[in-house]
C-alpha cells in the first residue's frame, strides 16, 4: 500500500498570511462589483464603500506580509494568490474606478548577497491606492464625467481625458528600471 493521503492537506497547508491575502483579493473583487452597481443604479453609497474597499484591500496586504515575515511560513500557493490579489486590488479596481469616473477616452525587486530583498525596483503595485485616493475625491467634489478636473478633449473621434495619464505616469513607475524604492 502506498502512502495515505490526508484529507484537506492543502487547506492545511495555508497560513495566517494567506487569510489576509484573501481579505485583499476579496476587497479588490467586491469593490469592482460595487463600481458595476454605481453604473446600473446609480447610488453614492455603492461607490464610497468600493473606495474604502480598496483602503482595507492595502491593509490586508500590508499585514499579509507582516505575518508572513513574522510567521516565518509560507504556504505553496501564498506568493501567487499575493501577486493575483495585488492584480485585482491595485491594477484592475483603480482601472474600473476610472472608467466608472467617466475615464471612458479612445486613447521587480533587487536583493543583496543574503539573497533578502532590500528594494523594489520599481514603484511596488499597491502605490496605485493614491490613483484611488484622487479619484476619491474627485467623486467627492462630484467632479465626474466631462466635470473632471482638467476636462476632456476631442482628438478626432476620440476623447482625452488628462487626468488618464495618471495611469501613464504610474504604469510607467512600475515598470521602471532604475527607480528603486527601499522595502520595509
């Protein structure tokens, strides 16, 4: 007979970390769906709870590597549901925010010899929560649509909204080279 397997052995195998990256994902996943019910219905309410959904979502990150770090343990599927959850909660939910703003326009980490990492190269993708805290408050000065601050302009059939370079300039921190950002 070979050797017995035990039931649930990978649900045994998640961490405490794990439950706070699940809190991230889940935040960044209602708070797309709450921007979706802001569209088809249109009450405020939805929309405010889809912001602060995306302020709980960093807090999860940041404690999902605080246990992980304190902790010690990893689990076999924590580093990918971390980069899947940091996807959704900083890259997807700020892009459905600023479509659900009427931003609707046709237009990596160093480490040293130990091996720890020291730096991220680059900006780390939770720093798209301050693309959140400006369109928080454009929303809350009902700055929306072709009210939004900087307007909208016609380049052919296409329409620009300046404030979508926000995402321009942000994308390209994150994918920069040389910018390195020391990490906690």
């Amino acid at each position: 007979m070979g050797p017995s397997k035990q039931h649930l052995s990978m649900l045994r195998s998640y961490t405490v970390a794990d439950l706070f990256t699940l809190g991230n994902g889940t935040c960044g996943t209602i708070s797309i769906f709450l921007c979706l019910d802001y569209i088809a219905e249109g009450r405020n309410q939805f929309f405010w709870i889809a912001f602060l959904l995306l302020f709980a979502a960093l807090g999860c990150d940041i404690l999902d590597g605080y246990w992980s770090r304190r902790s010690g343990r990893h689990s076999v599927l924590g580093a990918d549901l971390d980069s899947l959850a940091d996807v959704v909660s900083f890259g997807v939910a700020p892009a459905v925010l600023g479509f659900t703003l009427g931003l609707r326009g046709a237009w990596a980490a160093l480490s040293d010899d130990s091996g720890k990492v020291k730096y991220f190269e680059s900006t780390p993708i939770p720093t798209s929560i301050l693309i959140v805290a400006l369109l928080g408050a454009a929303f809350y000065q009902d700055a929306i649509n072709v009210a939004l601050w900087l307007g909208v302009y016609r380049l052919g059939p296409a329409a620009l909204h300046p404030v979508t370079l926000i995402y321009g300039l942000s994308g390209s921190a994150m994918i920069s080279a040389t910018l390195r950002i020391p990490k906690p």
